[in-house]
C-alpha cells in the first residue's frame, strides 16, 4: 500500500488557517455595515431632510454601504431636547440641530444667538463656515457632539395673532421661545412674555390662546401652518441662527481616519444643497402664506429694536472670549 504524501508544513499550516477563516466569516469579505439612527425634527421635504438624505446617500455610495445611515424625519425619536440628551448618550448617531437649544451647554453657540449680529445670510455663512463655526465645534465636542457642517435656518421674525409693529406692540404678550436662557431674556428685552415650549406645541398653544405669539423663519411658519392661528408676520428678522450636522462622539472615536473624511466632506456638500433648497424654500413660503391672506408687516427700521439689546449682549457675550468673536465676527467684510 502506498503513503499518502505528505504535505510541505507551511502548506498545511495555510490550509487550516483559510479553513478557520472561511467557518468565522474573517476572511476578505467587507466588515459588517453599521447600522446608524439619525433625527430630524422636520419632514423629509423641508430643506434639512432634504440636506440629511443627500448626506446619508453620499455617505452610503462612498463607504460601499459599511455605513448605512436613516434618518428619522419629523422627530419620530422626540422632540430637540430629548434628541440632544439621546446624542450624548450615543443612542441617536447623527442629527441636525439648531444652535439655540445649546446655549446653556456651550457658550460659544450664545455668540451666533445673539440678535441683530449678522448682517445677512452671506455675513452668517461665512461667519458659520470661520471663526464662529470653529468655536462652536470646539465648544460641541466638550459635550459629546462632532459638529461636521452647518446648514441655514433663515432669519428668524416675529408672528402673532395681533398686529405687532414696535417694541411697545409686544408688551405683556406670550410669546413661544426655546428653551435657552438667551431667548428668554432677548424675550424680556423687547417687553414680552417669553414662553418657552416644545415646538410641537406651538400650533395647539396659538389655536388655544396659552401663546400669542412665537418667532421663526419663513419656512417653519409655513410648513407647520401656525400662519392658520397667527395671522400677522412682522419682519424683525432678529436672529439668523444657523443649524449644524453633527455626529454622535461616541460613534465618531470608533471611525477610522479614513471614514471621518468621508463623512466630513459629505455633510459639506450636503450643506450646499441644504442651503440652495432652502434659499428657494424660503420664497416659495413666503408667497405661500401670503397667498393666504397673512398680513405682513414690514419693519424697516430695525433700530429701535436693536438698541434694547445691550443687556442681552453684556449678559451673553462679557466673557473675553465671547466678546473678542463677537468683535471678529462683526469686522468681517
């Protein structure tokens, strides 16, 4: 009977090895996709879902699916506040924010907060994408948040349910805000009420009378059909707080280099489209509501309303950090 021969060592030492891998799954297969939860307090059309799905897409297409990312539109997973807390714990992944809602978490977020500071949208924008945004993401970062780019969130004016043309027009008036001490006090300051709620309520409050008012962008108004309860738009236009996307940090420290850099220079152009969907958005809102027999009031000069922020700005903006970006940001061209 003849032997079997025997097989060079290396050579079976190459064959189990494989064998092991193939019965694990470790060979060269991809590494298992990651599953990602993301939110969005807007529908899926507004602007910003429209900016998250491109970001999810983009992300999706250049990981080859190993990250795959849905968003949850119209705060399926509760409401901003919750949202924020759920970041921080690592149980939401990603999420667009508005800035407001951070202003007792990190400070430099009370800087773009704060009223009558931008100019315009371009004066925002490129604040946003400078010094402001860099503060900020630092600022984030402490509290478990990865800030990656920054979307418009439009010039924020008030609507009532009666006609608001002066300061002296608010006095006494409930009027919605979010919950930040900032707002509450700018509130104060023009001789409201302020009322902070969740923005799910706002509708329910004006119908019920709880408000009188509340104060946000084209768009929101519109999209959320407040304009049906409170007919009357005044322009203050006193506040152009943008909106950031950010990741969770506890996802962010398990990525790889490589990864992270997809995932920035995705929600960078991500926030191109956001911000030319919203540009057009805005218009569109505003003929909407219009259209519908909302009485606009134009406030052409802002500057009775301005001058009763200086207590707003001693209080947010003395610390010497504050303040030197406040400087910056208004010295810029």
């Amino acid at each position: 009977m003849t032997p079997t021969p025997r097989r060079p060592r290396r050579a079976l030492f190459a064959a189990v090895a494989a064998a092991a891998l193939g019965v694990l799954g470790l060979g060269a297969t991809p590494a298992a996709a990651q599953e990602w939860r993301g939110w969005n307090i807007h529908a899926a059309d507004y602007p910003n879902g429209i900016g998250m799905d491109a970001f999810t897409r983009l992300v999706a297409e250049r990981t080859n699916n190993r990250i795959r990312m849905r968003t949850f539109h119209s705060a399926q997973l509760g409401q901003q506040d919750e949202a924020i807390q759920q970041m921080r714990l690592g149980t939401i992944d990603f999420a667009n924010f508005n800035l407001s809602p951070f202003n007792n978490l990190a400070p430099s977020t009370n800087v773009v907060t704060l009223p009558f500071l931008f100019r315009n949208v371009a004066h925002m924008q490129a604040a946003i994408d400078g010094p402001a945004g860099e503060a900020i993401a630092r600022d984030l970062e402490g509290i478990g948040i990865i800030a990656l780019s920054w979307y418009d969130a439009g010039a924020r004016s008030i609507y009532t349910t009666r006609p608001v043309r002066t300061p002296a027009d608010l006095r006494g008036m409930k009027i919605r805000v979010q919950t930040s001490d900032l707002w509450i006090d700018l509130m104060r300051a023009l001789g409201a009420n302020p009322t902070p709620l969740p923005f799910g309520e706002v509708f329910t409050s004006l119908q019920s009378g709880v408000i009188d008012g509340a104060e946000n962008n084209w768009p929101s108004y519109e999209s959320t059909r407040h304009f049906e309860v409170a007919r009357f738009y005044s322009t203050t236009e006193h506040s152009n707080v943008p909106e950031v996307l950010a990741v969770s940090r506890q996802r962010w420290q398990r990525l790889n280099e490589a990864d992270r850099a997809i995932l920035r220079d995705a929600a960078r152009e991500s926030a191109a489209i956001q911000r030319r969907s919203w540009a057009e958005r805005e218009t569109v809102s505003r003929q909407r509501v219009v259209a519908a027999g909302v009485t606009v009031i134009e406030i052409a000069d802002r500057t009775p309303w301005s001058a009763l922020m200086e207590p707003v700005y001693a209080k947010y903006a003395a610390d010497a950090r504050l303040a030197a970006l406040v400087r910056q940001i208004r010295a810029m061209p």
